[in-house]
C-alpha cells in the first residue's frame, strides 16, 4: 500500500481562515484528541496503524481558536521566499535563487517575511554585512508576508491541487453561504 503520510492537508481555522497546509501525519493526533474535524475525506484512499484503516483527511478545520501556528509550509523558508518573489532579485532585478536578510542576521536581522527576500548571488555577495542604505543598494521592491491562498496555489506540488480543497482556496464571502 501506498503510504499517503505525507499527503497534503489544508488547514482552516475556527473561523474557516485558511491557515495553510501539513501533512497528514501532522494532523492525525489533532483528530483524534478531537481538536480538529474532518471538513473533506480522500475518495477511497485508506492509511493503517498498528490495527485499523484510517481514511485521508483532505480539508481539517481546527474547533477552538488556535494561534502561534505556523505551518511549515507557510514560513518565510528559502523557498517560500523565492516562490513569492519568483525568483526575481530584489536589488537588480535579475534571477536569483538564494535569500538576503536585508538587516543582516549579524546586525539583529530576523527570519520574517519583511526582512527577507531573493536575491542573486552577485548581488548578495556584494552586499555582505551591510544595510541596503549603506551598500547603496535599494530594494526594487517591498517584501510582505503573502496572502496564505496565492502561497497555497504558487507552491508547485508534486501532486495536483485535490479537488476539494478548490471551494476552500475561493474567497471567504463564498465559503460562509
Ligand atoms: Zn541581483
């Protein structure tokens, strides 16, 4: 059998904000210390655990508020930067496919979507230690955190985007009705 652990999930939270995806084995315990409901199930797709068959969660809603959660996917990771700035380096304008901390990490700079963004090994390099203002640098753009469903639809899958999650993924007006 085909372990489908590390399936993607989509996560809602009380209010039915998306808060991102995990895996579902990131979910399991959740669901059942019946912290999470079960919103959609894989059509016919099944994991075993020491006695039984369990079947894949496909869309989970947590049922009390919930905060400090990142999920994994959703942080300002190397590869989430880049996907949000699609690759494009945020000082010459050219392709990039490593990440700048604009306040450098040895001068206090955090690892948050604000202070991080692509950049291209040249430009990188060249500015080193240094703020953007004292490598003459500017940004050609401002980074921001991501609205969660644009990081949701850009992040290449390897699997396509299951069926179900399409009327989570629609805008919340529509999801209440
Ligand atoms: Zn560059």
């Amino acid at each position: 059998m085909q372990s489908h652990l590390y399936d993607r999930v989509l996560v809602l939270d009380c209010m039915n904000v998306l808060m991102g995806t995990t895996s579902v084995r990131g979910v399991f315990v959740s669901i059942f210390r019946d912290e999470m409901d079960v919103l959609e199930y894989r059509h016919g797709v099944y994991v075993r655990s020491s006695h039984r068959l369990h079947r894949v969660p496909e869309v989970v809603r947590w049922r009390e508020p919930v905060r400090f959660i990142m999920y994994r996917s959703l942080g300002p990771t190397r590869r989430n930067i880049l996907l949000r700035d699609e690759n494009i380096c945020a000082y010459c304008g050219g392709y990039g496919h490593t990440r700048d901390h604009i306040l450098p990490k040895s001068r206090g700079g955090i690892r948050s979507w604000e202070n991080l963004v692509t950049a291209c090994e040249e430009c990188n390099m060249k500015k080193g230690s240094r703020t953007p203002e004292e490598a003459g640098m500017p940004l050609i753009y401002a980074p921001r955190k991501p609205n969660t469903i644009t990081m949701i639809i850009k992040r290449p899958e390897k699997a396509p985007i299951p069926k179900s999650w399409k009327r989570y993924l629609e805008p919340v007006e529509l999801l209440i009705a």
